[in-house]
C-alpha cells in the first residue's frame, strides 16, 4: 500500500518466472490457493522440514491471490519456484542450511527463474558467494533481506555479496525500521 501497488488484476505478472529460497510454503493457504507455485524442499533426508510461516508469508507477497484477503501479491499471475532450505533441529526450531540454499539455487537455475528473492540473512559462506557470482554471470537477478539484525558494523548475508540487491525495512512511518540492518552495501529500503 506504501508503494501505492494496489488493486492488481489477477493477471499482472503473468509470463513471469519467480524463485524464492526462504522456509517452507503452506501452498494450502487460502491466499495461496490457484496460484502457479511449484515447491521443493531441499532439507536433510534425516531431518523433518522445518515450519512454513515465513516461506508462505514471502510467497503471499509476491504471488498471492488478489483482493479476496487483502493480502494479494506484488505479481499475482506470475510463476513462482520456491525452494525450502530449512529444517528443524534437534532443539525444535528452524536451522537453515547452505547446502540446502545451493541446491535451491541449482534447481532455480535449471528452472529459468527471472530473478530470486532471498529472505534469510546470516553469515559470510565462499561457497555460496561463489553460486551466486555464477547465478549472476547467467543473468538471473539476486534479492535479499539486508538482515533485522539493527546494526550497521555486522552485514548479513548474502545481501551483503556484491552481486546481490540488497533490501533493508521500513516501518509504517516510512522510516527505516529501528531492527533493520545499515551499511554501506544496502542498495535499497
């Protein structure tokens, strides 16, 4: 509503193809329902897959269904591919994992997906920096979460690699939001 995106037909974005690598997507969610979203999870064969809130919760915002919830998506009538990396640990909560985010990323590679939106934000990983500069290098466009961390002296990755956009939050004042990462590596709020 802030960027006045509102009101979208059920068909914008239509012949778009989306990827997302975050947690599990509920694709039973009524905004989610209809919709062209192909999922896959990448956990541990020996490990339960972890919870779906925030995986679903990206997946409204980007394709979900169109006025009946209020919580329609920025590109309702695109594809989306949606890769889960995360599982539960043995303590019970969700544990992500780079090998499940490298097998994410090969798969949406594999699936011609214009452009993947990251939602995570953790640590530093050569191994993943060195996927997404071959992601890049076939033109598929790379967008991560700047982190909620509230620091500007730790970045959170992968938005901080060079080759990814990365996005910090705001608030209902459209402010920046007092837990969003600062830094120089932000590209957008």
């Amino acid at each position: 509503a802030a960027l006045g995106w509102r009101d979208m037909p059920a068909t914008c974005g239509k012949g778009i193809k989306l990827g997302m690598i975050d947690s599990g997507v509920d694709l039973k969610h009524p905004v989610l329902k209809g919709q062209e979203i192909e999922y896959r999870s990448f956990h541990s064969p020996d490990a339960s897959e972890g919870d779906a809130e925030h995986g679903t919760a990206g997946a409204a915002l980007l394709v979900g269904r169109p006025a009946d919830s209020g919580l329609g998506g920025l590109l309702p009538g695109a594809t989306l591919k949606a890769a889960n990396m995360f599982e539960r640990n043995a303590a019970g909560s969700n544990s992500g994992h780079a090998v499940a985010m490298l097998r994410g990323l090969d798969w949406l590679v594999r699936e011609r997906v214009s452009v993947i939106n990251m939602s995570i934000a953790g640590g530093n990983n050569a191994a993943i920096e060195k996927a997404i500069a071959a992601v890049n290098e076939k033109g598929i466009a790379i967008v991560a979460a700047a982190g909620n961390w509230g620091r500007a002296d730790k970045p959170a990755y992968p938005a901080a690699i060079e080759q990814v956009f990365a996005v910090t939050a705001i608030d209902s004042y459209d402010a920046i939001y007092e837990h969003a990462n600062k830094g120089n590596y932000i590209d957008f709020a």
